[in-house]
C-alpha cells in the first residue's frame, strides 16, 4: 500500500461529497481497488471500483436501469410527483430496452463519426473568434471564458437554438450537476432542481412551437416532426430529452478541457512533449480523459440476483454504481503507473464514455471539441501559464468532475 493509500485509509471507503474526495479520488479508489472492489455502502448501494467489474456490469443484460424503482426505493413513492425527476425518468440515458432503443435511435444519426467530423471547421471556427476576443486582454478564466463557450455554442447550433437567445446559456446556472450525484438530494436541493427543470422546459416548449412553424436543419425540428408523427416520441419525451442533451452535450466537454488543461500544466514534462509535437493531440485527449475523467460514475440496478459480482452476491433490484475514474486506473489494465499521465500511452480506452447500449451519443464530439481546443490553445498561445495550478478549486459536485475556475495568463 504507497503513502497516499495511507493516507486515506482513515476515511470511510466511499465518501463522494466530502470535499477530500472531490479534491483526489483517485487514492480512495486505490483503497476499494485494493480492500474491497465491490463494496456495499450504508446506503445499500454496491460500488465497483475495478475495471474488470465496471466493464461487465455496463455490458451485461443482467443488468439495466430500472430508474423509476431505483428512484422510489431510494426517496419513497411520492418521488416520481417531482417535476424533476418525472422529466429525467424520460430521458434515454434512464430508459431500458425497448424505449431506449427507440428514444435513441430517434437522435443517433446526428453523432455519427462522419456528421461529427463534418463540424470540425465550425469547432476550428468557434475556437479561433473566442481566441481572437482574448488574447488581447492578457489573461482568462480558461474554464468559463474559454472551455465552456465551445460547447454550449456547439450543442446551441446542433439543436437550432437561435443566436439571439444563446447569451442566457453561456451565463446560466450550472448547479444542474448534483442531480446526478449518488447522495440523496435535499429538499432544498428537489426544489432547485424543479425550478431549472421547469424554466428549460418553458424555454424549449416555446421554441417547439417556433419550429413547428418555421422547421430548420436541426435537431428540435427534428424531434418536433417525430412527436407529430404521434408514435415515436410523446411531448414529455421530447423536453425531456431535449434537456437531456443539451445539458449532455456541454456540461461534461468543459471538464473534459478543463481537466485535460490542468493535467497538462501539472505535468510539464506533458506540456512540452504535446507542444513539440502536435500530432500526439489524439492519444493526449484519451490519455485526459483516463487520467481525470470528467464523468467519475454511473450506475445500473441488478435486473435478477447475481450470484457472484467480484466475490458479492448482489440481489435482484439493488443498486451497482460503476466508478469509471477508478476503472481507469486499474493496475490491471494500465500495468505502467497508471497514476502518471503518458500522452505517448499505448493502447489507452478509458471507460469514461461508458460501455453498452447505453456508450456516450457524444463521444467523438467530445473528442474533437477537445482536440481542438486544446491544441489551437497551445498552438495560439505557447507561452500561456496557469495562474495557481497547485490549488485549483473543483466545483462540489462528484459524477461531473470538473473546476469552478482556471485563471491563466500570458
Ligand atoms: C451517455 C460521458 C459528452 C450526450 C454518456 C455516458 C457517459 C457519458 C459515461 C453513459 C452513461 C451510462 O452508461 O449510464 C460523457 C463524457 C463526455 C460526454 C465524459 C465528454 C467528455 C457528451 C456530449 C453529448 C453527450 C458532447 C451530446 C452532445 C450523451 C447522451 C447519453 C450519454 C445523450 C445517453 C446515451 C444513452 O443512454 O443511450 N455520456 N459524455 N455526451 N451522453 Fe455523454
């Protein structure tokens, strides 16, 4: 066990919320990896931390969703009254077979490679006009001036949202997040969740009605035909999934740039290996997103008993949570200090996307806004330096890994 197991070692297993955790997973999960790979927490919940047991349990049919159980086995019956949750209940990203199938094959045509590649001069574009407002002022919040405007106004375009109400996403709350966490929400927390589910709802039922009328080249207009076909989708599915991706499609890029900065400037070593030679920019985007991953977890319900999960019986309906971040360092996939970060590292598949029917719609976006990103950021301004990297904040929330701000300057 190295010093930094030790370290923790004093703490429960599994504490997501307290700020040491949000701060360093990565030595807890070295203690699960190592102690208790598939641990039950007080709350009943059984958390795998290995690769072996992540993988398996985001592919095999054994396990599914099952979201509106799990939900009113975790708050009571009353739960599913919640605006909030009712909506999260449609999304697809919650669904089992067969209506995630269909929820999904409604949307999938948009995030193909080939129509995904087609947006790279659009992405080239909106990196280079937000640069070219910056670099005059000398220095920038890398996280809300930088890395955050890209994907809003990427997911604004893809949905057809119109130019002129965009300002109100690039300043909104982003608290949306701990929705999301494996730690009960308060009912101040219910609250706060009603009411952003209910202003985006008022918002996108407005531009339905918008697109009803004048249709566009987007995915709303594509959606709205689809619910006027009147089998393929109802109106609760179409905000809620229109929420569902929009609150997708950026809330985790940001981290992924975010994250991926910070760990280039932490390791310079990294830095200037990525700097003289660009071309590694691929592999360094999968090496981010192993080494600091900007979705930690995600979780499925046992759909029958389960006689043997890494040595646990788990019974039919009980809760799996899957620590990606923890999978991503497994000695036993990443035998060579897994704990570095190696842009040159071969054979990199971190398990941030997720696996199975449910793998991220927006992997290869993600992967080319950050590529882009990230190498026209070191490109256009080499001699950027990050203003205080040993102490960088990190918002308070755990399945979204991502920081509250990156000052920098040049
Ligand atoms: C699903 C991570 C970016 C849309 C997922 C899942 C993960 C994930 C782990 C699977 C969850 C599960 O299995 O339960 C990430 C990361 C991203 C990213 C790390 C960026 C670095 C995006 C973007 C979009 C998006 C840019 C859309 C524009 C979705 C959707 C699903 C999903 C719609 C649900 C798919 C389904 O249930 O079939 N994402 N995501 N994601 N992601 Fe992403």
């Amino acid at each position: 066990m190295n010093e930094h197991v030790q370290a923790a070692s004093s703490a429960p297993l599994f504490n997501p919320l307290a700020p040491e955790f949000i701060r360093n997973p990565y030595p807890h999960y070295e203690r699960m990896r190592t102690t208790d790979p598939v641990h039950l927490t007080p709350l009943g919940m059984y958390v795998c931390s290995r690769h072996a047991e992540v993988s398996l349990v985001l592919r095999d049919k054994q396990f599914g969703k099952d979201y509106v159980e799990r939900t009113i086995r975790r708050y009571g019956p009353k739960i599913m009254d919640e605006p909030v949750f009712r909506s999260m209940s449609h999304w697809m990203l919650q669904q089992d077979p067969p209506d995630h199938t269909r929820l999904r094959g409604l949307v999938v045509k948009a995030f193909t490679a080939r129509r995904v590649e087609d947006m790279r001069p659009r992405i080239q574009q909106v990196v280079d006009e937000t640069l070219d407002r910056i670099i005059p002022q000398g220095k920038m919040d890398l996280i809300e001036d930088f890395a955050f405007r890209l994907p809003v106004t990427i997911i604004c375009d893809m949905l057809g949202i119109p130019e002129d109400h965009r300002e109100a996403f690039y300043t909104g709350s982003r608290d949306g997040g701990r929705l999301l966490d494996p730690v009960p929400l308060s009912p101040e927390e219910i609250k706060q969740g009603n009411a952003g589910n209910a202003l985006a709802a008022m918002y996108f039922q407005q531009l339905f009605e918008l697109r009803r009328k004048n249709p566009g080249n987007d995915l709303i207009t594509q959606l709205v035909q689809a619910e006027e076909d009147g089998s393929k989708l109802t109106n609760e599915e179409l905000t809620a999934n229109i929420i569902l991706l929009f609150g997708a499609g950026h809330e985790t890029t940001v981290n992924l740039i975010g994250n991926g900065l910070l760990a280039l400037h932490r390791n310079p070593d990294q830095l200037a290996l990525l700097k003289a030679r660009p071309e590694l920019i691929t592999n360094a985007i999968e090496e981010f997103l192993r080494y600091d991953s900007s979705v930690q977890l995600t979780g499925r319900v046992a759909l029958e008993d389960i006689d043997d999960l890494g040595g646990k019986r788990i019974p039919k309906g009980e809760s799996v949570l899957c620590l990606l971040g923890s999978a991503n360092r497994d000695p036993a996939v990443y035998p060579d200090h897994p704990e570095r970060l190696d842009i040159t590292r071969p054979n990199v598949k971190p398990l941030s996307f997720g696996g199975g029917i449910h793998f991220c719609l927006g992997a290869q976006l993600a992967r080319i806004e950050a590529e882009v990103a990230i190498s026209t950021l070191l490109r256009r301004l080499p001699d950027l330096r990050l203003d205080d990297a040993a102490n960088a904040e990190w918002r308070p929330t755990f399945v979204l890994r991502g920081l509250k701000r990156l000052p920098a300057s040049w």
